[in-house]
C-alpha cells in the first residue's frame, strides 16, 4: 500500500520521478498540473476557470483543486495507493487532505521534498518549454512555491513524514535514491526529518 506525496519547486524533476516511482510502486500517479492542463486542452468548464492562473504562474483556486482530488480519490484505482505530484500546494490543501483522508481510513506514508537550487530549476524550465514556462511565469511559479508551498516542509516535517532527496543529481541516482525510499511493499523509510 504506497501513498505517498511529492513536494519539491517548480522543475525539480517532480513529474519524471514521480511518474518512474508511481510505475515501480504500481500506484496511479496522480498530478493535478497534468490534470487541468487536460481541462484546458478539452475546453472544459474546469479547464475554463483554470487556464488564467495557470498561464500567469499563479494557484488555482482551492474550491476548485479539492473537488478535483476529491472525485479523483473516490475513483476504484486508488484503494490500493497513489502517489499525488503537486497536491498540496498550500496548507488550506493539506489540511483538507489530511481531513479528506481520515474521512476514508486512509494515511499517507510518507512526503519526498525534491530539492535542487534556484538556478538550476530555472535552466530546467527553460529548457522544457512547456506553455507555461516563459521567465517571468518561471519567476512567478518559484515566488508561489515559496511563500504558498514550501510552509509544507514544515507542516510535514513536525508530522514526521518529511524525507529530503538531492534532486541535483543524474536522474537515475534520484530514481534509485528514491525506490529504496519506498520499498515495493509501500512501506516507507522516513529517516530524514
Ligand atoms: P505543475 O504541473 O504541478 O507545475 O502545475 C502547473 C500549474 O497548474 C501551476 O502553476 C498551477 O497554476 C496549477 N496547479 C497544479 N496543481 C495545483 C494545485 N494543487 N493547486 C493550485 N494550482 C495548481
């Protein structure tokens, strides 16, 4: 049973590694960027609301991200684990997640914070040119990550769930870094708090 969360700034490399862990634990990979962005690519009434903020770097609404995760968890594929990329992004998040998860008996096992210096996300960024990945937007996505997302760190920190991984490394030592983190049974190592 792996449930687990990926925290980490903006082009730590949190999508690639937590799409690798999610395949080796055999766990849905659930990342709400690559969710909207499909609402927006669909037109949907989600993707509608969404697309402003995303374009300019800012979060989307909460009411909005906690009905998503809410009908994303109800979903049959998750009762054996998930592995959520980029939720929470704020405490108002991951307090509801805390809340939505007891409602349904379950528990996170563990939250891996990705970490990689300032200039090299934005290099990273650059070069991954997504629609949202322009310098001023990049510039904007790490000041929100810093005063909305990094709190985070603390608040699972004092809740002994924090593992700290160099994400500054080749991506196949973070990969194995990672797995021996996350045992395949989904029992997780917090050593690092
Ligand atoms: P990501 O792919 O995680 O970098 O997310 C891309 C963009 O989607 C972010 O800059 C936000 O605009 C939006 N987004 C993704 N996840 C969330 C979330 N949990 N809360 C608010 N906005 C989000």
């Amino acid at each position: 049973m792996t449930r687990l969360i990926f925290l980490g700034p903006p082009g730590a490399g949190k999508g690639t590694q937590a799409k690798i862990l999610s395949e080796h634990c055999e766990v849905p990979h659930i990342s709400t960027g690559d969710i909207l962005r499909t609402a927006v690519k669909a037109g949907t009434p989600l993707g509608r609301k969404a697309k402003g903020y995303m374009s300019a770097g800012e979060l989307v609404p909460d009411d909005l991200i906690l009905d998503l995760v809410r009908e994303r968890l109800s979903q049959e594929d998750t009762v054996n684990g998930w592995l959520f990329d980029g939720f929470p992004r704020n405490v108002e998040q991951a307090e509801f997640l805390s809340e939505l998860l007891a409602e349904i008996d379950q528990t996170c096992a563990v939250v891996i914070n990705l970490e990689v210096p300032d200039d090299e996300l934005v290099s990273r960024m650059l070069a991954r040119g997504r629609a949202d990945d322009k310098e001023d937007v990049i510039r904007n996505r790490l000041e929100v990550y810093r005063a909305q997302t990094e709190p985070l760190i603390t608040f699972y920190r004092a809740q002994s769930l924090l593992v700290s991984v160099d994400g500054n490394q080749p991506l196949d030592t973070v990969s194995e870094t990672l797995h021996k983190i996350v045992q395949r049974d989904g029992t997780a190592e917090v050593k690092e708090v």
